[in-house]
C-alpha cells in the first residue's frame, strides 16, 4: 500500500499527471477559498525576555501596509516562552507573522523580491518597537520567510499553511481513495477542508484503519496507560463522527476573519 502525505496539488497533478484527479479535487484547486500564507519574521534578541503572553495579536483600526500586503493584523510570540531549544541560554527568539495572500509574492522577479524582504524586516523591527521599546539595539540576527520560502521548503500549493478553508458542505471531507488507482490512499490537510495538525494526524489513522478492513485485519490502538497487548480496543471514529466539530472550526474560523472588522481597534 501507499499512503500519500504529502500536498495533495503535488500529489495529483505533479506526481500522478492529472489521471486519477476525481471532479472535486477540480473544483475544489480551481475555485476554492485557501488558508492565506504567512509571512514570518524571526528576530535573534540577544537576552532572556519574559512576555505577558506567549502570543499577542494586534489589530490595528488605522490602514497598515507592510511592504506591499495589506495587513488588518499581525502577530508577535515569544518563541523561547514555551521551547528553551529556540535560542541559546540568556537569549531569546521573537517572531512576528501575518497573512500575505500568494498573488503579492508569486510573479516578484529576484530584484524584486529581495527588496521586499529588505523593507518587510525594517517595518517590522518597527512595529517590534512598538511592543518591546529599545528591542532594537538588541537584534542579533534576522529572518524573513516568506509564501515562497514555504513553498521551497515544503512544496505546499500557493503556500497555503492550512489547505482549504473550512466549507459545510464537506464537513466530512474529500475522497481518501482514487477511483482507478489500487492500493493508494490519500491523507493529510488537503482531503478535510480547515486543516491544521487534528484532521491531518486523524486522517492517518483513518486511512490505517480503511487498509485494516480491506485486509480483514481487527484495528486496534493502545492510549497512554494501556499495557501493551492488553486488547484494549477503542470506539473508532470517522469522518461523520465529525461534522459537529467541522461546524464548530468553520464558525470559529469566520469570526476570526472578520469579527476585528466590526470593531474599530487601535492597540
């Protein structure tokens, strides 16, 4: 068997050629709402910083454009609050990160992009100021990453961190299977609409549970506790078992976009 976690644009159209794409992989690459990518800078700060939060996101009610992406909020953790393997001992890293839709990033020539880089780092050292006053003769070193850099070091299609945005409509997923091709399964962020870490690890287990049934295997799993060869079998989950949460990430996700529009914040 072959069980594909990888992105699922690579996987269907780069590495398969288009053969097996099913119609909803069409429409869904074609015309579906994506996660926008980020783009993160990380700051090297040459002491130890305690934060009120480990995450603070800012919304800002004035128009605010960091180079050339407009942004209605942006993000700044404290990486070594809670991993002290980010940075040497007494010193600390802080990253701050926003949404940039792919269209900015994708057509920049080399010129281009550098220099979009310079300016994203030096607006940003700014608003770090802001929030951490003096931070600056304390920057060590910087990093910029940007929709391209996570598209070269992960292949993920258009730099979309999280796949698909979440749709009601397929509060159960897309197909794990491809018609015509045997033994191969897909799992991972781009079969569940919504993303993130919880689908794509559940999805694993799915697919290992789907290989377990074709081969009239008993699918067990051990929790933490469990004696091993105990035969401690678990109530299994599926996909219907999880329209209510779906529902649950898609209310949440729409808030997200666009509760701070209704609110005139300046922090």
């Amino acid at each position: 068997y072959i069980v594909s976690a990888c992105d699922g644009h690579s996987v269907l159209y780069d590495m398969l050629g288009g053969i097996y794409t099913p119609q909803v992989f069409k429409e869904a690459y074609e015309e579906w709402r994506l996660f926008d990518p980020w783009v993160m800078v990380s700051f090297g700060i040459d002491k130890s910083i305690v934060s009120k939060a480990h995450l603070t996101t800012y919304a800002k009610g004035e128009k605010l454009n960091i180079g050339r992406t407009p942004v209605q909020e942006y993000s700044i953790m404290n990486r070594s609050m809670y991993d002290d393997t980010f940075a040497p001992k007494g010193k600390t890293v802080l990253l701050l990160y926003f949404e940039s839709p792919w269209n900015i990033w994708k057509d920049l020539s080399k010129e281009e992009y550098a220099k979009e880089k310079e300016i994203i780092e030096k607006q940003c050292t700014k608003l770090l100021e802001e929030s951490y006053a003096g931070i600056s003769e304390h920057i060590e070193v910087v990093d910029v990453a940007t929709p391209r850099t996570e598209v070269r070091y992960t292949g993920v299609w258009k730099g979309s961190y999280e796949g698909f945005f979440p749709r009601m409509d397929k509060l159960d997923g897309l197909p794990m299977e491809l018609e015509g091709l045997k033994n191969f399964m897909m799992v991972g962020q781009w079969v569940f609409p919504g993303g993130g870490l919880p689908p794509s690890a559940q999805s694993g287990r799915w697919a290992i549970q789907k290989l377990c049934k074709k081969d009239k295997k008993l699918f067990k799993h051990r929790v933490e506790g469990d004696e091993v060869g105990s035969g401690n079998v678990k109530k299994q989950w599926g996909p219907s078992d999880l329209k209510f949460l779906w529902a649950v990430m898609l209310v949440a996700a729409i808030l997200h976009q666009f509760w701070w529009k209704k609110i005139d914040f300046d922090m």
